[in-house]
C-alpha cells in the first residue's frame, strides 16, 4: 500500500549511543497519526516518564514531525511541528514553524526524527538522500544562527542544505529558546530550542530530491493553480501585503493589543508599528516558505541611524511587532526590527522576551510614577565609526552582530511619558 504524501521512513536517533536507525512504519499509523503534532505525541506520551526534566538531556524525547501536505506544489504546507516535555511549562511543549527545512526534510527521506538521549559533545545532524550521520559541532557551539548555517553549507558544500538549529540563547539555558530555520524562521513557543541545546545537538540539515507521491497529482496541481489566480482577489490578500502584522490596528481598535504589560489593550503608538508602516518604511523585500504563493514573510534592512538591522535575520510579525512593540510602552519601530535581529540570532522567542521585559518593566513601573522607556542596545560611537556594528558585511565577519544585553532605562521625569498602572495594578502584573 502506497504512502501517499508521505514517505513512510521516520528517523530515530540515540544521542547518548549515537545509534541511528529507521522505523517504517505500516499506512494504519499514518492513517491515525497522520503526522505534525498528533504523531509527535505519539512518541513523547510513550516514552518520556511523567518525572522527566526538560533540560536535563536524556529523558525528552524531541519529535519534529511534517505533515500528509508538506513539500505538495501547494500553499501553506511547509510546517514542522516540535514536541517534548516543555522547559516553560513541565507539560506537553508544541510549536510549529515554516520556511523551507520541513519540505527539505521529506525531500531528504523522512517524514519525521524522534531524538532521545544526550550526547557527550557538542553534535549536529546531517540528512542527506535518505541516509544520516552525527557529525561534531564544536565549531558551531556558541556561534549566532546565521554563522552556523553558513559553516554547515560550507562544510557540506552544498548552498541548497536546509538547517534547523537552536541558537546560544538555549545553550545557554534560557527557557524560552527556539529552534529557528533559515535564520529567520521559529519554532518559537514552549522551548524546543532549548530541548534540543540539553541534548547537546546544535543543528539539523537535511537536503535531498524525493519528491512526495500524490494520489491525485492533477487535481492537486488544478487546485493550486485555482489558489493562485483567488488569492489576490481574496480577504487574506493583506497577509501578504502586510504579513501578519495587518492584524496589528484592527486589535487596538478592538482594545486587544497587548499594551504595557496587558494593562491595557490599546496602545496609542499603535500606527508607528504597524503592518502599514512597515511596509512603507523598512521592509526591503518579501519572503515565502517552500511552494507557497502567499508570500507573508517580512524582510527588513536598516543601516542607518541608530541600528543596523541586516536581510538576513528576516523581518518582524504580528507577534514580534506587538510583544516588543506594544507590550513594552515601544513606539519606535527600527528598535523592534533590532530586537527581532537578535532573537533570530540567539535563537529566542520572540513572544516569550517581549513579554518578559514588559514584565520587567512593569516592575521598574513600581520604583517611579512613569512607565520606563526602553532603548535597546544601541552601538558605541567608536563600534560605528570603525563600522564593527554594521550587519552589512556580516557574511565575511562571521561573528556575532552585536552584544547581549538590553538595557533599560528608567526616566520618571519626562512628562510625555505615559504614566503606570496603579500601584496595586503593576502589583498584580508582578506577581502573575
Ligand atoms: S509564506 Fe506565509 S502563508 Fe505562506 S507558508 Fe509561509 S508563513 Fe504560511
């Protein structure tokens, strides 16, 4: 019986023995499971222990599952999901992301990897054309994402590989790591980034040419081509104009826009930030995910004023946009680009930071009458002037971009700043 959209080979692989082996399983577990997350599940319900801790390597089980659609001639299809005890919550950990891995990874030979274990050293998984190998990454520990994706490409000398990575962020031991792909693409929420750090595997890059088998090929192509010719007619038209970030001004309209740590849901910077403005002032191109036509992903680049934010770590969100935007009192829209830099760089949610330095802000609200203002870290003069700070030339330095840290600067005295919740407001968002 033909797996139909699938491959029907999911990889296993024991960090802590290093074995790699293949499971096939028979079209009745497709045809229950299906893939994503129900088949991640699968696994992780079996065989992580009830007491398991999330970071500490051995027990997880990280499952990265792609769906019955991924790598179709279709929109919308390229997703992974990643599954494990989750570091945030001690529960079930889910989060999906897009681009071009999760179709890269079938077209390697699988529809699925299951990691257990942990492994001595720093390691990376290599996919290639239905075979994989454990490779070292001790020249990849520590190293910002796009610097490792450019030494994998190299070292594997193929420009085309796909890499699924956690970032220093997760090595680290920050909860809220993600695992990002292309440098510019998140499995953001529940910490899977920082799952796959505990088990000492920085990467995983697949590349391969199998193409999954249709049923019904001409159908598939004729609702394709349908897709294409009424979406530009259609009411999600704006997400590709706009990316998710055309949601942003009809929330605050809506009074839903996380503003201030939530105490409020409107955010009277709300146009500063917004999908709109966006568009017209940073956003250099457009990007897609693997056969999709709707092309939502933003691409920003700045390279004056106060920071220099480079193409290659994409653009911000709707989510990115309002966690460091309006979330944290911040109307000035290169400071969020910045800090979307930097979580794709470090390998961090970007929800999950936004949301705790608002946090943090409300607490400093605590100290003073005025919510504080928030300057993000801004090159020195001198780093400018020798252009060490420029993300420009970033493919030849291979070296991180900039500093971590985040500065934030309390100024109760300016007047134009708004003022905080209650005392006993900011009290309750700072013991939530
Ligand atoms: S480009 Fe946007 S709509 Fe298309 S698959 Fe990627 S995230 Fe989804």
């Amino acid at each position: 019986m033909t797996h139909y959209g699938c491959v029907g080979r999911i990889l296993h692989v024991d960090l802590t023995t290093e074995q790699i082996s293949v499971e096939s399983p028979p079209v009745p577990f497709y045809r229950t499971y299906l893939g994503g997350s129900a088949m991640g599940m699968h696994y992780v319900l079996n065989e992580v222990p009830p007491q398991a801790d999330p970071m500490g390597g051995p027990e997880n089980v990280l499952a990265l599952m792609v769906g019955v659609v991924t790598g179709a001639p279709i929109s919308g299809q390229s997703r992974v999901c990643s599954t494990a005890k989750s570091p945030m919550s001690g529960l079930i950990g889910d989060a999906q992301g897009g681009g071009f891995w999760p179709a890269q990874l079938k077209a390697a030979g699988f529809d699925g990897i299951v990691l257990r274990g942990r492994a001595s050293s720093p390691m990376w998984l290599w996919i290639n054309e239905g075979t994989a190998e454990l490779r070292s990454a001790e020249n990849l520990w520590g190293k910002a994402t796009g610097d490792v994706e450019d030494l994998i490409r190299d070292e594997v000398s193929d420009q085309r590989t796909q890499v699924l990575q956690c970032g220093p962020a997760a090595e680290k031991g920050v909860r809220f790591g993600a695992l990002i792909s292309s440098s510019t693409r998140a499995n953001g929420r529940t910490g899977m980034g920082t799952v796959m750090a505990s088990k000492n595997l920085r990467a995983i890059a697949v590349l391969g040419t199998n193409q999954p088998s249709l049923a019904d090929p001409a159908t598939v192509a004729a609702l394709a081509k349908q897709g294409a010719l009424q979406f530009p007619h259609s009411e999600v038209a704006g997400l590709g104009e706009y990316g998710t970030a055309e949601g942003l001004l009809p929330l605050n309209e809506e009074g839903g826009l996380p503003t201030r740590n939530w105490s409020s849901g409107v955010f009277e910077g709300a146009e500063k930030i917004s999908g709109e403005r966006l568009a017209e002032t940073y956003l250099k191109r457009r990007n897609t995910c693997h056969g999709c036509i709707v092309r939502c992903k933003r691409v920003v680049e700045i390279s004056d004023g106060d920071y220099d934010v480079s193409a290659r770590y994409g653009g911000p969100e709707y989510e990115t946009l309002a966690a460091f935007g309006s979330y944290c009192g911040v109307d000035d829209l290169a400071a969020i680009c910045y800090a979307n830099q930097l979580c794709n760089m470090y390998g961090l949610d970007t929800i999950s930071c936004g949301g705790t330095i608002a946090w943090a802000m409300a607490c400093l609200c605590l100290l003073g009458t005025r919510w504080p203002s928030a300057r993000w870290l801004r090159p020195s003069r001198s780093e400018k002037a020798s252009g060490n700070s420029s993300a420009k030339d970033h493919k030849e330095r291979r070296k991180p971009l900039v500093r971590d840290r985040i500065l934030l600067w309390p100024q109760r005295v300016r007047s134009s700043q708004p003022t905080c919740p209650s005392t006993s407001e900011a009290s309750l968002f700072c013991t939530a």
